[in-house]
C-alpha cells in the first residue's frame, strides 16, 4: 500500500473498525471513530483561528486526550506540530515562539504572548463546526521538536519527512492494530514518535499524566500492552518496586518494549533482559536531528554487554580524535554519524547552524568507541566530561555505580570549580527514603570505581534529578550549586 496522508490515517483506521479504542488516558477512552469526528471539529476551530498548511503550530499541552487530538487537528490542516513542555516559564516560551513563528499556540493563556493567537487548555470548539472529514493535505514536514531552551538558546528540529506513512507498514518490531503504552512526556521526541507511530500502525495508544511505576505495570496487566516505551530513569524506578509487587504482575503480552533517551546501566539492563525478555527488550540510541541509529535487542546485548547497538541500515558511524582522524576499533573518541542521503537531508533547525566537518559528518557531542564486529559503546557526553588533575572523568560512569545503591532513585554527577584540581566531582544523589550517610555510599562507591573517581563532595535531595524523559540538566545543577 502507498503513503498515507497523516490527515487522513484517523479515518483509515475508523473506516476498518469505528469502534474499536483508539486512544486511553487516566481512563477515559476515545473510538476510532470519536477521534476522527472530534479532530475533524476541532481543525476547522483551528482553521478559523488561522491555520493553514505548512503553518506552525505550538503545542504546550500536558499529556492527555487534548495533546493527542490537537496533534492530529494540526496535521489535517497540513501543519506542522510544534509541541513544548507545559511547564515552561513564558520568557523560555517566547524564545521558542519567535524562532517557529507560530500561526496558533495551544494551552497558554493569550495575555502570555500578544501578537500571536492562542488558545487555553480545555478549549472545546463550536459544536455547530462539522465533523466531517476535511480536504486531504499533506504537511512537508511532520514535527517540529525543540531542544536546548533550558541551557542557552532554544533550537527547533524541523524534521524533513512529511506527514504521510503507510499505515501498513510494521515498523520498529511491532504489529498492526495492537495496544501501546506511552508514559513519557509527549512533548519530548522518544516518546512522540513512538505514541504516534502506534497510532499511523491503528494501534489503542494508552498515555498516562506522568510516569508511575505501579501504574504502568497495572496498564500493562489490564490492558495486556504489546508495545511500551521507557527510559532507564523509569526503568530504575520499576525495577525499586518491593519485589513481591513487581513481580506479581503479568508482563507476559509485551512483544517489543523500546528504551532509549540515556545510558541505561548495565545491572539495570541485565535485570530487564531477565524479566521482559532478551528478544522483548530494544534499546535505540539517535538524535531528534536523526542523522543516523544504533538498535540491538537484549539477546544480542548479552554477547555485547555495554553496547548501544550497530548503526542501522541507511546510515553510517565513526569514531573521530580531536584532530579529526578516524580511530580504530576499541580507541574512545567523539561519536559522528552521516546519514546515506547526505548531510542535512533528515532535519533542519530554526535558530542554530548545523555543525558538519568534512564530508557531512555530524555529532551529538556523545563520546564512546567501535568493537571488532562493529558494535557502539557510549562512554559520555563531551560535554559533561569532568576535567578533575588531569584526568578525564565520565558523569554516566559514575553515576552508575551510585545507583545500584540501595534506596538510590535518581542521580547526577557534575563538576565544581576548584583552584587546585580544576573541578571536583560532585553527586547529587535522590534518595527520598534513605538514611543520607554518605560514609556508607562512599564505601559502596570505593567497591566499583577507581579512587579518583570518587566525588569528593555528596548533596542529598528528596526530589528526582532527571525527568520522566530521563534526561538530566547538569548545566543547570552546575549554575545553581555555584
């Protein structure tokens, strides 16, 4: 079957099987057939507020059927979504609304941006507006996610793909017309565009207001879930769960659960092998730009333990020196990846240059190395890198041997100005209910790392350090504690 128009994919679905759930959140549940009459109204609102194709659209809604149905109404005018956390304070807003340009935003109150026409969250369209299906139109470019608003200026990722898929096709190891849980943020790029390549594949998408440990494994149980998205911060978090709870419920329908966003560490990993499965479990590592990826399932980590994967097809990797020079296999160097078609040709950006050294090569800024048999090892952002009497420490490293500490739910390793060394390590370690003596985790950390290794100094807070997309702000850490 041909391409579908992303207007179009609510009524290929409702057209199979009308009633059939189409969309779950904190138990409310739309039909295929619902959300293509609710979306259809809800683009024409859009439309007499000013939409029009390959317009812009920002998005600054919490998960839930609105964020959902929005997403779609913008797409059947053939625009583009632009979603943005909810939760950004109106001057980091502002940055990001006048680099999109935006013909409407969704879910902020107008007197926050004069000039640009918005609309609340709960906004219900005129119920006299038609239901019916709208003219077909296809946006060039299917989203437009934002990046790096919180450590500088903020960026946009316009992907180049347009808002078309074959909704036939089974992608990213699931089947057609089965039930996916997303309990990540939807404004973020991983769980975006796994929430909504479920819903082009007719699936029964369920999201959750926030991530929950206990809940997702209910929804799993309930809803006998085929395809789940995570992050290893959530990961961690179900994996804390008294063991007689995590264990009493059946995770048995799971046939393909995707972690990407950050390292996961290897304890953590092997422990979700042993209980999803090693054929169930799929770690993905990529950018939102999607210069290229590396998969692997959870049997081939096993043979590769450590790794992040072996480039996909369509896309090439390589290990670079700070001079430039291509490494060999083993050697820790800057991660750089090229896609076949050619630099600048998956994605553009508003209010940044893309940075390609010869040939088109691009990077994340991801530091790590190749196997013999051609599998990526991550060791760290360059970044983040912590430059402490000459030696080089990697954050992730030790952050990692900080989590397998008893009680631990989150951790973040930064470096602090020091007149002596250059920087000190410093471990801000969430353990909502431990008993905060930080001997007894230096002497846990004294059985896995290297002596130098070691923070010096150890903050304990009661409040997660990453979010439930499990990314971590560490330039943001390392501005308020100096």
């Amino acid at each position: 079957m041909s391409e579908v128009s992303l207007s179009r994919i609510l009524a290929f679905w409702a057209n199979r099987d009308p009633d059939k759930p189409a969309l779950t959140h904190e138990g409310t549940t739309l039909s295929r057939a619902d959300l293509e009459a609710q979306t259809n109204r809800l683009a024409r609102a859009y439309q007499a507020h000013g939409v029009g194709a390959d317009d812009f659209v920002t998005i600054a809604l919490p998960n839930g059927i609105e964020f959902v149905a929005a997403t779609f109404a913008v797409w059947k005018l053939g625009a583009t979504p632009q979603p943005v956390s909810y939760r950004l304070p109106d001057h980091e807003r502002r940055q990001i609304v006048e680099l999109a340009e935006p013909s409407l935003i969704v879910g902020v109150d107008p007197a926050a941006h004069p000039g640009t026409v918005c609309v609340d969250a709960g906004f219900e369209p005129d119920p006299g507006l038609a239901d019916t299906p709208l003219p077909e139109v296809t946006s060039k470019y299917w989203k437009a996610m934002t990046s790096g608003g919180s450590t500088g200026r903020p960026k946009l990722i316009v992907s180049k793909e347009p808002a078309a898929a074959n909704p036939l096709e089974e992608r990213f190891g699931a089947k057609l017309e089965q039930t996916a849980l997303v309990p990540g943020p939807l404004y973020h790029n991983g769980p975006f565009g796994i929430g909504m390549l479920g819903m082009r594949m007719g699936h029964h998408l369920i999201i959750t207001s926030r991530f929950d440990a206990a809940q997702t494994l209910e929804i799993i149980q309930e809803h006998r879930v085929n395809l789940l998205y995570l992050v290893p911060t959530m990961m961690q978090r179900m994996w804390r769960l008294p063991a007689d709870q995590r264990d009493g419920y059946d995770v048995g329908s799971l046939a393909v659960v995707w972690h990407m966003a950050a390292p996961c560490p290897a304890w953590l990993k092997e422990a979700f092998i042993d209980w999803f499965g090693g054929d169930v479990l799929m770690e993905l590592y990529g950018g939102t730009e999607a210069q290229g990826f590396t998969t692997l399932s959870g049997t081939e980590w096993l043979s590769h333990r450590g790794s992040v994967g072996k480039a996909q097809e369509g896309f090439q990797l390589k290990i670079v020196d700070d001079g430039g020079n291509s490494l060999p296999n083993g050697e820790v160097g800057e991660i750089f990846l090229l896609p076949d078609t050619g630099q600048g040709s998956t994605y553009y950006y508003i209010g940044a240059e893309a940075k390609a050294v010869e040939g088109g090569w691009e990077s994340l800024g991801d530091m790590g190395y190749l196997d013999d048999d051609g599998y990526l090892y991550l060791t760290d952002r360059r970044s983040d890198m912590i430059l402490s009497g000459g030696a080089n420490i990697y954050p992730a490293e030790v952050e990692a041997a900080i989590d397998l500490y008893p009680g631990v739910r989150s951790s973040a390793v930064i470096g602090l100005p020091d007149e002596d060394m250059g920087s000190l390590v410093h471990a801000i370690v969430d353990q909502p209910d431990g008993n905060h003596e930080a001997e007894d985790l230096l002497a846990h950390l004294g059985n896995h790392l290297v002596r130098y290794k070691i923070p010096r100094t150890i903050e304990f807070v009661a409040e997660p350090v990453r979010d439930d997309a499990g990314k971590v702000r560490r330039r943001a850490l390392r501005d308020e504690r100096i």
